[in-house]
C-alpha cells in the first residue's frame, strides 16, 4: 500500500508538471497552433485543456482523499477553468500572444470533455 504522501505525489505530480508546461508554452512569444485550419487554435486549447482536465479528474477521484464522481467533476471543473483563466490573462502580458475569452472557453470545453470521458469510460 502507498503511503499517503506517495499517493499525494502520484496523484498530484503530473497535475502541477502539465500545468508548467501549459504555461512555459504560453511563454513563448508568437507560438502558432500545430493545427493549420481556421479556428485550429480552438482545437488544440480544446485538446491541451482535456489533457489537464483528464488529469485533475484522475488525482481528485483516486488520489489519497479520493472525491466522489459528482464532487470529483465539479473541483475538476472549477480547477481547469480558473487555471484557464489565469493563463488568458497571462498571455495578456507576452509579447506577440493573444488573449482571448474564446480561447478560454475552448478550454473550458476540454476540461469539461475529460469528466465527462471519465465517467463513460469509468461507468459511473
């Protein structure tokens, strides 16, 4: 049995490395979407976020103080929502990045997408 504290690593490292790395990529200056179609941007903030949704789903609903699936969703939610938030408003402040409430919401729609996947696939 893990103890609580390598639970708590294993649930809630790869959260805070995804977080980094979401926003070292916001960091860059002019970075483009791989996605080369109108609105790609959209797609790849839609997939990016479903990865981080994925993840805070995983560490809330099976970590050492596992949630239930209701309340596990819901602290997802909000979590990958308002680190959605928090990276908008940081690219406010990157040369040659674009901040956008659109944006936003297509992270807010991968976020969403991951509990949802996490249930079927769970069958909860």
């Amino acid at each position: 049995m893990k103890s609580r504290r390598g639970g708590f690593i294993s649930a809630w490292l790869p959260v805070l490395a995804y977080v980094v790395l979401i926003f070292a990529l916001s960091s860059q200056p002019g970075l483009r979407p791989p996605f080369r179609f109108a609105n790609g941007d959209k797609l790849a903030h839609t997939l990016e976020y479903g990865g981080l949704g994925f993840l805070l789903v995983r560490a809330l609903r099976v970590g050492p103080r596992a949630m239930g699936p209701v309340t596990g969703g819901l602290v997802a939610l909000v979590i990958g929502m308002s680190i959605g938030a928090a990276d908008e408003l940081y690219q406010r402040i990157v040369p040659g990045r674009e901040s956008s409430v659109l944006d936003w919401v297509a992270d807010a729609g991968g976020v969403i997408f991951a509990q949802l996947a996490w249930l079927a696939f769970k069958r909860e």
